[in-house]
C-alpha cells in the first residue's frame, strides 16, 4: 500500500483507516503532552487528520505520514499552548484592573502622608546610606552593580542598605506607614 508515493487524494477509506489507527494514539500522546487538556489534545489531533486529507501531498511510508502528522500535531500544540498563556495574562490583567477601588479621601490623605514621611526619612539619611538604598530600591541593580558604582565592595553595599533600612524602620515606624 504504501511502498509507492500515493497523493493523499487517491488514499482509500482503507488506508485513511490505517494511517489513522496507527498515528492517532502517538498524536494524543504528543498533544496531551503539551496542552494537558483532553478536548484540546484531541482536537489537535482531528485538525492534523483534516489537514493530512486537504492538502495533495505523498508519502512513501506509512510512518512518513505518522511523522508528517507527529509534526503537525506537535507545532500546533505547542501554538496552543502559548496562545493559552497569552490569554490567561489578558484575562488575569484585565480580572485585577476591574478589582481596582477607587480611594476614599482618608486614603489618598493616608498614601501622601506616608509618602511625606518616607521622603522626610531618606533625606535625613547619610548620603552614603539614602545613595546605595536608592540605587536598590529604584534601579533594578544588584549588590555587585552598585558596589562597581560606588566603587565599594559587595559586602558594603548591603550593610549599607541594610543600615538605611533599619533607619528608615526606626525613624518611620510600623505604625506610621499606611499599607493598602
């Protein structure tokens, strides 16, 4: 049956049966694999099938047709697959931005508050300490960046930053800051 090319568009009902009793079971397995979903696994399997049957290609085995088909199922899963986590970050971004709330007045008064107290609190700061905290806290640097911007060690930047830290904790307080 297959020891020749045969265009798809001549294959008989006998050999469509064949091909899909031999590749089937590995194209779920592939799918499912990827997707982890059952009804997507499967439907990637009947899309490849279709697509097999619509295009006017040869094979000259039927485990070419298998590993034609193998490919197909794979590449579409794995394009499933992405489009499920593009999707799943609209619908998380999109769930959190109709959760926002709208600030009463004794928020938005509380939030400036806090904002004045830390800003307050960083500029009493030794210059040493508010310059490697900020560089922490504002950029997205690590220990050692800083400490080559510095021109100190690693080691001393984050006693630096822990030092700053405790103060700000000292001169701020828990009970002070405003945390939504």
């Amino acid at each position: 049956m297959f020891d020749e090319l045969v265009p798809l568009d001549a294959l008989s009902d006998k050999d469509f049966k064949t091909i899909y009793d031999a590749a089937v079971p590995a194209l779920y397995k592939v799918a499912y694999n990827v997707v982890r979903e059952e009804d997507a696994a499967e439907d990637l399997c009947h899309d490849a099938l279709i697509k097999m049957t619509e295009k006017e290609m040869k094979f000259p085995s039927l485990n070419d047709a298998k590993y034609w088909l193998i490919r197909v199922v794979k590449n579409a899963a794995l394009n499933y697959a992405k489009r499920r986590v593009l999707e799943r970050k609209v619908y998380t971004r999109a769930f959190k931005e109709d959760q926002r709330k709208m600030d009463s007045g004794e928020t938005a008064l509380l939030k400036d508050e806090t904002i004045q107290d830390v800003k307050h609190a960083l500029e009493q700061l030794p210059e040493k300490l508010r310059i490697a905290l900020q560089l922490r806290e504002y950029t997205e640097l690590n220990y050692k960046e800083i400490g080559r911007i510095l021109g100190i060690s690693e080691g001393n930047v984050k006693v630096r930053i822990f030092r700053a830290r405790e103060y700000l904790a000292k001169v701020i307080g828990e009970d002070n800051v405003y945390m939504p």
